[in-house]
C-alpha cells in the first residue's frame, strides 16, 4: 500500500487543502502585523468562494469570445476555463474580499468600532450574503480548471499528481517567503510592524497609521477572497459552490497565525499540517480496523480538534507569543486624545 | 475640517439617541436593499412589517416571533456576560447542541421514562451538556492560557459532527416494520437519520392555541410552556447582573483586569463564570428545543438552525445590557418571521434572505454609533497631525 504513488497522492491532498489556507493566513498575518485583528476572514472567504464560482462560470464562454474565437469553438468551451478566465475569476474573488474588508476598515478606522465585534459581524455578512444567492449560483456550471502547465507533464506517470497541482499553490508558498521579505526587509513593511508594534509611537513619528492599517485590511480581504476562490474552484474533483463550504477554513487560517506567533515560516508548517488533518479523512476512513465513531465522528472533527490541540501547546509557551505578538494588537488607537 | 473625538463621560440620553439613530439607519438601508433585491420593495417592507396581520392566524404568526425571540434572548444574555469581560464565547451554536443531546441522553439514561415527572432532570441535562461543552474552551483558557474565542468556534464543528454521528449511529431510531398480519416483525431506520421521538408527556405544549380563519379550528401557537422555563431564567439572571455584587464584580471586570483583581475575582475565575454561564444557557435553551419544537434529534445540520449565531448579533444590538437584549431579540426574531412570511409569498418575489440582510445592516448600524456615541464631532479649521 505505501508505495510511492500512495505517498505522493498524500502530498498532493495535503497541498490541496492547505493551499487556500495559507493563502488566507499569510493575509491574515500582514493585517495583524499593522495591529489590526480582522475575524471576519471566514465571512471574506466565503463570499470569495462564490464571487469566484459566479465569475468562473460567466468566463468561460466570454473570454473564448474575446479571445476572438467564433461561436463553434466557444461552444466546445462551455463549462470550462481558460487560463485568462480564471485569472479574472480570482481576481474579481480576491476584489470581493477586498470590498467587504472595507466595510471593516471604514466601521474600526473612521469610526472606531470594536475590532472583535465588527469582525464577527463581517462573517455574519458574509454567510448571510452568501446564503442569499447561493441558490442562483448553484445552477451555473464551471466544469473542470484549465491547468497551467502542459498537459503532457501532468499525464506523466506519478509525477505527474504532483505537477497537477495547481499554480496558487505555488504562489501560496511563494507568498509565505515574500511576506517574510515585506516584513524585514523592506520600508513599507517596517512601517506596517511600526504600526501594530505600538501605534502612538509610529504616530508620534509622524507615520499615518491609519492609512497604513487601511492598507493591510484590504490586502487581507484580497487574499481571503482569493483563497475562498480556490475552494470553490480548485480545491473538490470539479469546481463546485455549496453554501457555507469553506466550513471553518477562515477561522483554521486565525489559529495558524496564532500557531505560528506572527512568523511568515511557521504559517507555512502549520499550513502542512492543519491540511494533514485534513487528508487523514480520507486517508484513513478505509482502514478496517478503524471503529464507526472514529470514522463518523473523529475523522471528520480532526480539522478542528487538531488545531485546538497546537494552540493548547503553543499557549503554554506564553513568553514565545508575547515575543512576537504586535503590542498594539486589537487596542484602541485615538492619536487626538 | 470634522474631526471624531472621545467624549468625556457619557448620560443614558446619549445612548437612547444613537439607538434611535441606528434603528434609522437601518431601515432607510433595509429599504433601499429591498429595492435591489425585490420587485415591488415599498409592498414587501409593508407586508414584513405587519406580517402578523397578513392572512394566517395572527396568534401562530406572533407566536413563531415569540418563541425564536425567547430563545435568541436567552442565549445572548449568557454570552453578554463573557463579552462585558471580554471572555469571547463564540460557540453557543455548539453548545445549544450539546445541551439538546445532553437532555436526550438523560432521557436515555433514565430508560426512556414517559412520566412527565423526569422533565426538570431533561432540562438539568440540558444545562450540564452545554455547560460541558464550554468548560472545554473555559478550562484551556483560564488554565493554559488558549485563544478561547478559536477554541469555542471550533468546537461548533466537533459538536455538529457529534450530533451528525449519534443519529446516524448510537442513537438511530426507527420505525416499526409490520407484517401481512399487522405485527411487528423490526425496525426500519428513519431516512433521513433521526433519533427516536420523545414521548408526548415530555414534550412542551402550547400554553396559546389561535383560531383559523378558515376553518374556525383550534392552532397551537409556538408560545409553548418550555418559553416559561427559558423566561424565568432570563429574569433570574437579568436580576443578578443588574442587581446583585456578583453582576457589579462583572462589570468592574469589563474595565480592566487590575480592577477585576481589586474587586476580589481573579481573572480564571471570571472566565469560567462567563462560560457556565453562557454554556449552561444555550445548553438549556436546546434542551427547550428539541422538546418543544423537533422532539427528537436530527443530523447536526437539519438540527441547528444558527440560533447560537446569530445571539451574537442580538447581544451587540442589545449593547449587552438586558433590557437591550431583550428588544433586540424580539424584534431580530419578528423582522425574521417576517421576512420568512414575505418570501412564501410568490408575487413579491423576494428571498428568504432578507432577513439575514437587515440583521447584518442592522448591527453595523448599531456598532458604527455605538462607537460614535462614545465620540463627539469637533469642527476644526486645520488639522494638523496632532489635532
């Protein structure tokens, strides 16, 4: 059984669900980093989903069309996309989550709302949003991704599993690196952790702190959308909406950065092993010996209780969070008083 | 320029005028959503609004608001307490199902009794269920020091996924199979998977029965006897947080953690006291459920029904006060019941999520001027930085 396609088909479920993520933590991690904590990254993946769903099945036809093909060709098109469709269709997802983002951004930044209350109150919309035109969704049809690489690659025996992984994925990991770059190596990004390490100070400087946090709330909406996108799009056999599918992802992709103390790496690994949790599901419903409340009841509740269990572990280590957490972190700002 | 400073100090006027302003606010935004999402807008909010009085049994309409109201004012009552001390109890949803699968178990337990005397021992079961759900979250906060917003959040899923397997499995009921001659020869499992149904003396019912105005027959309203249990523990616990040393200590806890400590209460302590409380709630309040609405256990997502969701909303519109929450969850659950009588109606074309719409509008409405509230406009010429 454990030969190398079993181990290699392990890797590529892994991957798959921890894409989507640790594309939203990674967003998640910059807004924390400015001292902002969004809790609405649920609600912002959830509308992605859809927006990329919607987007997804109105491009692939449009897009045959404006690549100048005639109305024959387009046809034989129908239900799938092509790569320039489905570039748009995550931008305009990634765009959505940007857009509800604002919301948070105008209700904790203009008018100081509680950080916690207004988050929860952006996954509230979400769901609700979501909820309200799912069932017109659902009728549309996105058959099957156009992949990026070459399809001769991808039928290669073995191998080829894993170069059928999706480009996000790819870019997720790359993103992961760059944010570690942002962060300590660049001014804009010194600026942002000068913001969330103690807000007065970085006012006092003369830095506009605000705008700064506006700044990565919306980078925050952008890739929870974007991330919501991939489960809808990428993640499941063929691309699929279904309200309330991303079933928790934006609140796994809040305790990866708690697990990860606010260091890019970290969300990394705990990316690969939250999507762990995830694939034992699968991996080890057919085992015989596994009894019915273990396939009923444990496997399907791993997502959520293994993420319970590294916080358990991490929180102990209260000097480590302290370490990294930013100072001003959910605190409110009022520079005028 | 206008530029937002904090007020110093406040008077209870204040607040009355940014609620009043909120309420506003929202239904001029409700009414120009429903304009996008509806055909004939000005026809829906008036039939939403007054939806008790359109068609139907006035008393079966109100009752359905009463008895969604009753059960979203107990749950955010309980969490109102975590969230002045800013324990975040996120997880009612779970917890109301653990609550309902407590009572059932009890009931189990106890040897499916049908005597209507083991009815309290339901409700305590109720209680105990969801007050273990949230000792798990409460336990890893207050003694490992664990995020116990994520913690109670995740645990929604576990408890749904609990309630999905027990029907499925342990707990399966099933319908009794004849023969030819009319004897029982087994059991076919009910599909969808349900639990076996309570039996009638446990069930909670209806305390007020409306007349149809068809038939002049005899309805049973949702204002069941369980709304008692759950009103009397919504006064006893509204009582103790406006009235008593245990409330003040609460909210003295709320200003900061030295000043919980002055008032004698460590910080453990008001963290385990948030979730009993809010646990033991919802726990109860789907205790009351399942025997007064669904009698028997259903799979975790035909069972919930966001109840404990959508609590914390009420419990921001209500600004955790318990005269506020209560408000706030009768007219959530009346704009609700509404909104689901606009949509059955097919010429007004209009989608059951409206609801869900005005109650998002309407706590953004309430949490921008709530914040506002604590500000004041200044008019200033220039601004400099450091205004």
């Amino acid at each position: 059984m454990a030969d190398l396609t079993y181990w290699l088909a392990l890797v590529v479920t892994i991957l798959n669900y921890a894409t989507p993520l640790l594309i939203a933590a990674i967003g998640v991690l910059i807004v924390e980093k400015s001292g902002v904590l969004n809790l609405g990254v649920e609600g912002m993946m959830i509308v992605g989903a859809m927006v990329g769903y919607i987007a997804g099945s109105y491009l692939d036809t449009s897009s045959c069309a404006l690549m100048g093909f005639d109305g024959v060709t387009c046809l034989q098109w129908e239900g799938t996309l092509t790569i320039p469709g489905y570039i748009a269709s995550f931008l305009l997802a990634g765009l959505a989550g940007a857009a509800l983002a604002s919301l948070f951004a105008v209700m904790t930044q203009m008018f100081g709302a509680n950080h916690v209350a207004t988050g929860l109150g952006l996954t509230i919309l979400g769901l609700t949003v979501t909820n309200g035109f799912g069932p017109d969704a659902k009728d549309m049809r996105v058959e099957s991704v156009a992949n990026l690489l070459p399809d001769s690659w991808v039928a290669l025996p073995t191998v080829g599993r894993l170069l059928g992984t999706d480009l996000l994925t790819v870019l997720a990991f790359l993103s992961a690196v760059a944010a570690l770059y942002f962060l300590n190596r660049t001014r804009v990004g010194m600026l942002v952790r000068a913001a969330g390490e103690n807000h007065y100070a970085a006012h006092a400087l003369g830095y506009h702190v605000r705008l700064i946090r506006v700044g990565t709330i919306l980078f925050g909406g952008f890739m929870a959308g974007v991330a919501g996108a991939y489960i809808s799009l990428v993640q499941l056999e063929a691309p699929t909406w279904r309200e309330g599918m991303t079933a928790g992802a934006g609140w796994l992709a809040l305790a990866l950065i708690l697990f990860s103390t606010w260091r890019p790496l970290r969300v990394v690994l705990g990316a690969l092993l939250f999507g762990l949790a995830f694939s034992l599901e699968l991996r080890l419903q057919s085992l015989e010996w596994m009894p019915s409340w273990g396939v009923q009841f444990v496997l399907p509740s791993l997502p959520y209780l293994v993420p319970v269990l590294v916080l358990v572990i991490i929180s102990r280590n209260a000097a480590m969070i302290r370490a990294n957490q930013p100072g001003s972190l959910a605190q409110p700002f009022n520079p005028s008083s | 320029m206008i530029r937002l400073l904090p007020a110093k100090g406040g008077h209870w006027s204040g607040a009355l005028v940014s609620i009043l302003i909120a309420t506003l606010a929202t239904v001029i935004i409700s009414a120009g959503l429903l304009a996008l999402l509806t055909d004939k807008p000005m026809r829906t909010l008036w039939e939403l609004l007054t939806y008790t009085s359109q068609g139907g049994t006035p008393a079966v309409q109100w009752g359905k608001a009463a008895a969604e109201g009753m059960y979203l004012a107990v749950i955010a009552l309980g969490l109102s307490v975590g969230y002045k001390a800013g324990v975040w109890n996120i997880g009612a949803e779970g917890q109301f199902a653990a609550g309902a699968i407590g009572a059932y178990l009890f009931w189990l337990a106890l040897g499916t009794p049908t005597t209507v005397a083991v009815l309290p021992l339901l409700l305590i079961g109720g209680v105990i269920g969801g007050m273990v759900w949230a000792a798990i979250p409460a336990g890893l906060r207050a003694h490992l020091h664990t995020n116990e917003l994520l913690v109670s959040l995740m645990l929604v899923y576990v408890a749904t996924n609990l309630l999905t397997y027990l029907v499925q499995g342990p707990v399966q009921g099933c319908a009794p199979a004849l023969d030819a001659a009319g004897n029982q020869v087994g059991c076919i499992p009910y599909s969808p998977a349900q639990s076996d149904k309570l039996p009638e003396s446990l069930r909670f019912g209806p305390l007020i029965y409306g007349v149809s105005p068809r038939s002049g027959a005899l309805i049973g309203t949702k204002i069941h006897s369980g709304l008692l249990v759950l009103g009397g523990a919504y006064l006893a616990l509204a009582a103790v947080l406006l009235f008593t040393l245990i409330g003040f200590r609460l909210r003295v806890a709320q200003s900061s953690a030295k000043a919980e400590r002055f008032a004698g209460f460590s910080t453990a302590a008001t963290i385990w006291l948030s979730f009993l409380i809010s646990g033991g709630l919802a726990g109860l309040t789907g205790a009351v459920f399942l025997m007064s609405e669904s009698f028997s256990l259903t799979v975790g997502g035909a069972f919930l029904s966001n109840l404990g969701f959508a609590a914390i909303v009420i419990a921001f519109l209500g600004r955790l006060h318990p005269v506020g929450i209560l408000f706030a969850a009768f007219a959530i659950a009346y704009i609700n019941a509404g909104a689901s009588w606009v949509a059955s109606q097919p010429e007004l074309r209009a989608d059951d999520s409206v609801a869900g719409f005005i109650e998002a509008i309407a706590l953004f409405c309430a949490l921008a001027t709530a914040a506002l509230s604590q500000r004041r406009l200044v008019w200033k010429k220039e601004g400099p930085a450091h205004g």
